[in-house]
C-alpha cells in the first residue's frame, strides 16, 4: 500500500512539474513572439534617439535662416567625427531588421474548404444499415441485435451514408471496390475546391493527404499528382494509420511545409475507406465501428501568399500535438486493428477509451491553454494543480477545468460518437450550442473519422454563425493515443447557406438542429415492411 501510493505521488509530482514547465514554455514563447512583433516600433525609437543625439544643444536662439544652416553644419560636422558610431549604428539597425524578418512566421491562410456529400443511392436508415450486415450471413443473432442497440443510443440518424460496396448484396469488399470508393471521395472534394477557389492546380506546391485504414501502391498523393497533372517538384506527403486526428497532424504539417516553401498553396485531403474496413465478425468490441463510422472526406486549400488575406476565411492561430503513447501500453492499445479469433479483421475499442481520451485531453489543454486563455484562467488552472499536490491526497480537491469560452467562440469536436461528445460537453462546461455542430455532424453524416471537423466547420457556416474575428477551436482523437488540436481566426463573416457545392450542409440546414434523444428505437426493415403491407390490405 505504501509503495503504491509513493508512485502516486511520484506521478504526481511529475505530471505538477510537466503542467508548470509547460507553462513556462509557452509564457516565453508569447514573450518572444510579442517581442519580434514590436521590433519595427523599437527600431523607430532607437532611430529617433540617435537622431537626436546627433543635433548638437544649442542656448543662444537664432534668427530661423541662420539657425538652420547653423545647425545643419553643425550635425555635418558631428556626424563626419562620429562615422563610426553611425556606421555601428546602421549595422545593428539592418541586423535588427533582418533578425526580425527571418524571425517572423509566414501566416497560413484557409483559403476554402469542401466537404463531400454522397448521393442519394449511398443513404441509408439505420434499420438498412442493420440488415444490410445481416446479410453478410456472418453475424449471429446476439451480434445483430447488439448492433440495433447501439444505433439506438449512438446518435447517428437516418440518412447516413455507405459505399455501393457495402450495400451490394453480397458485400463486395475487394480492393477494386475500395478504390473506387475513395477516388469518388477524393476526387469530389478537390474537384469542387479547385472549381470554388479558382486555383489552377499547377498552382499547388504541397499536397498531403491522410487516409489511416487504406494505404494504396501508388499512394493517394501520387493519384492526385497524377489526375490533376501537378507539377513535378510538387511535395506530398502521404499519412496512414494515425487515426481519426490525423486530420489535424495534416493541417500541422502543411503549416511547417508552407514555412520554408514560399508563396505557394497546399491542399490537405482528409478520407477514410469504408469498403475494406466493415467487420463482419462477431467479437463486441469491433462491432461498434460498424455502428459509427460512414462515407465522407474532405479538402482544404492553405496559402501562405499575404495575396490572398482578402479572400481567405481564416488564419492558422495554433496547432497543438499530444501523443500519450509513451505514457502507457493502455493508451497505446486502445484503438487497435486486429483479427478476431475467426481471422476477420477490424478495428477493436478498448472499454478504457473514455479515460485513455480524458487524460490525453488534459495534456492537451495544458499546452493550449496558455497560449489562448486569459492569465486569469491560467493562474486557477495552476493555483488547483498546486493545491492537489499539497493536500496529497488528504484532501479531495476537484481538477479546475479551464473555461474555454472565454477565449474561444465555436467548438468542432471530433464527432466520434455520442459518448464522447457527453464527456466533453461536460468536462469543458460547454452549452448544447456549442456542441450542435458536432452533434448534428454525428446524426446527419456519421463518424467520418479525420474529416468530421471538416463538417462540423461547414455547419457553423452554413448556418451564418462564423463573424470576423471570431476563434475556432477543433478537437480530434485518434490512435496510438493523440489528441490534436488546431485553432483559426475568422478574417472575415462566413454564411455559406446558399452555397450548393462545397458546403455538404445546403439542403438540409434549414431543418437543423433536430433533437436526438439518449435511446432512438427503430424498427427493423422487416417489420417496416409487413407494417405498410398491412396498411395497404
């Protein structure tokens, strides 16, 4: 007992040590960075002071002409006896100058965004989606019916979406059917982003593209290189098996890319593939992703060209990158793919994700938070840490969460389900306003992994509520265990309710928000349909 509660304090020790350095790191970075931003101010005090260093006193007035020529001789002639001051002083002047301008970030601007909206022949009620797996003649009857109570309380609606692969009977999961899945989705979001933005593709200089479950020969950056002819010193990134964050570790990327490769463009494409990755074995905690996870993508075009901030919707403010894998083999493990004990293979949830999440959330916002929230904020933040550490346990004190929306005025939260969505509305004190985005994401298109936050800012547009100068904060979990945030300025207002290409949100806004219940039944597709026969008769 003793020993255990000596790691408990040692881990508590190191976790009080980690927050408070990490804060410190961030105070001296926002130092620097306000320090470099008033350098051009320093800069025109130094040279006023020098400049008056130079004019000589003068007691006795003199008639304006005289004093004139008197004292420009007089500063000719001082100046030619302090050459080398001059000199030194222009040197640390130019040195200055170049300090800063090498110091200073090139701003990455979100151009435009496109979600992709499937057709009508891939939606699908959840009584479909159930039956169309009970099909697949795998599934017993206790893992059929496992699924429909999940559907019950998972949050998502009745017009979700699947690949043609999936709703084939029988279920067509070969490589060929997954390929056409993700370049239908592909190329739909660039297509429509190029078409929007009016950006020539040869025009883009970095593509990236995350896809965590399917990693085709030639990659999906190649495709891209390869459909749309981009040009041959093009740089691509292509990144697998990083989860539903991966999204955002892409947008991260393109922000360090466009930092040493000038005035170009970089287009982020964010898919998942279905087709390949349905399970259709009967081992439970692989099931749940065939209650979740749905058809979709999405593009974003970044610029670091100061050109196009009069057309851009945002800035890139901050990014910030947790990875918990090295705190434990829990963490590690808890979002796997694997093949059950038949050899199907699928994706299997540990029952520890909630807390794996919780914890990788924390060190998030530890690192976050002092770069967005107000001192206030941060001094109870770091006023509760050090008052856990010297109750010891002795006294039960409640972890402060910092109030986010003091600082931020629109949340994306990874829609991964509605369990997840529950434990951070309540654990960052967040109204049901805040969470509609995430919420109607999750209802009206699913679990669309990486490119959910994409859907969720494309909500908050269509409905008219992005204003100039509003902050954006978007929230992802993924594998191996991250958690990654990434936050935008709004350069401008953003009401996209008219649009009818990019924005998947066009036809159904109007009808949205719709009140999801905790447990939704529904009937199955058999008894929907002896029910209207027996209308009929």
């Amino acid at each position: 007992m003793a020993n255990k509660q000596h790691r408990s304090s040692i881990a508590m020790d190191r976790e009080l040590f980690r927050t408070v350095r990490q804060a410190a790191l961030n105070h001296a970075r926002l130092l620097y960075h306000r320090l470099v931003s008033r350098l051009p101010h320093l800069l025109a005090v130094t040279l006023v002071v020098a400049a008056a260093q130079l004019m000589p006193p003068s007691s006795v007035p003199l008639p304006p002409l005289a004093a004139a020529g008197t004292l420009l001789r007089e500063a000719a002639a001082r100046a030619r006896a302090d050459a080398g001051l001059v000199a030194a002083a222009l040197a640390g002047v130019a040195a200055c100058a170049c300090v800063y301008v090498a110091s200073r970030p090139r701003p990455v601007y979100m151009v435009d965004l496109a979600a992709y909206r499937p057709g009508p022949a891939h939606r699908a009620t959840r009584a479909e989606s159930v039956r169309q797996f009970a099909l697949a003649g795998r599934f017993t009857d206790e893992s059929v019916a496992f699924q429909t109570r999940m559907l019950e309380r998972a949050g998502v609606g009745d017009a979700t979406h699947f690949p043609a692969s999936i709703l084939a009977v029988p279920v067509d999961m070969s490589l060929r059917a997954a390929r056409e899945e993700s370049e239908a989705v592909v190329f739909g979001v660039v297509d429509d982003l190029l078409r929007t933005t009016g950006v020539r593709a040869a025009d883009v200089g970095v593509v990236i593209v995350n896809s965590s479950l399917f990693s085709p020969t030639p990659s999906f950056t190649s495709l891209l290189v390869n459909r749309y002819g981009l040009r041959h010193d093009v740089v691509t990134h292509n990144l697998s098996g990083m989860g539903c964050s991966a999204g955002i570790i892409a947008i991260d990327l393109a922000k360090h890319l466009l930092q040493v490769h000038p005035d170009t463009y970089a287009l982020v494409v964010s898919t998942e593939n279905i087709t390949l990755n349905a399970y259709l074995g009967n081992h439970r905690p692989m099931l749940v992703t065939n209650t979740l996870f749905r058809m979709g993508g999405a593009a974003v075009l970044l610029s670091n060209r100061r050109a196009d901030r009069a057309r851009a919707k945002y800035r890139l403010v901050h990014t910030v990158r947790t990875h918990r894998g090295g705190a434990s083999d829990e963490g590690y493990a808890c979002v796997t793919q694997e093949e059950d004990g038949e050899g199907n293979v699928g994706v299997s949830l540990s029952k520890n994700l909630m807390s794996v999440a919780g914890d990788a959330l924390r060190s998030n916002i530890t690192t976050l938070g002092p770069l967005v929230l107000p001192l206030s904020e941060q001094l109870r933040f770091l006023a509760a840490a050090l008052l856990r550490r010297v109750a010891g346990g002795k006294v039960k004190v409640k972890p402060y969460v910092p109030d986010f929306k003091l600082a931020l005025e629109h949340f994306c939260i990874h829609a991964g389900g509605r369990g997840v969505l529950d434990e951070l509305e309540r654990s960052l004190g967040l109204s049901p306003w805040h969470m509609e985005p995430s919420r109607m994401t999750l209802y009206r298109f699913g679990n669309t992994s990486s490119s959910s936050l994409w859907y969720e800012l494309a909500y908050c547009e269509a409905k008219g509520r992005i204003k100039k100068g509003d902050r954006v904060w978007q929230i992802a979990f993924g594998s191996g265990f991250k958690c990654n945030s990434a936050v935008w300025k709004a350069l401008r207002a953003v009401d996209d309710a008219g649009r009818e290409t990019s924005n998947p949100w066009a036809n159904d806004i109007h009808d949205l928000p719709v009140h999801v219940p905790k447990v939704s039944p529904f009937a199955s597709s058999d008894q929907q349909a002896a029910s209207t026969n027996g209308q009929h008769a």
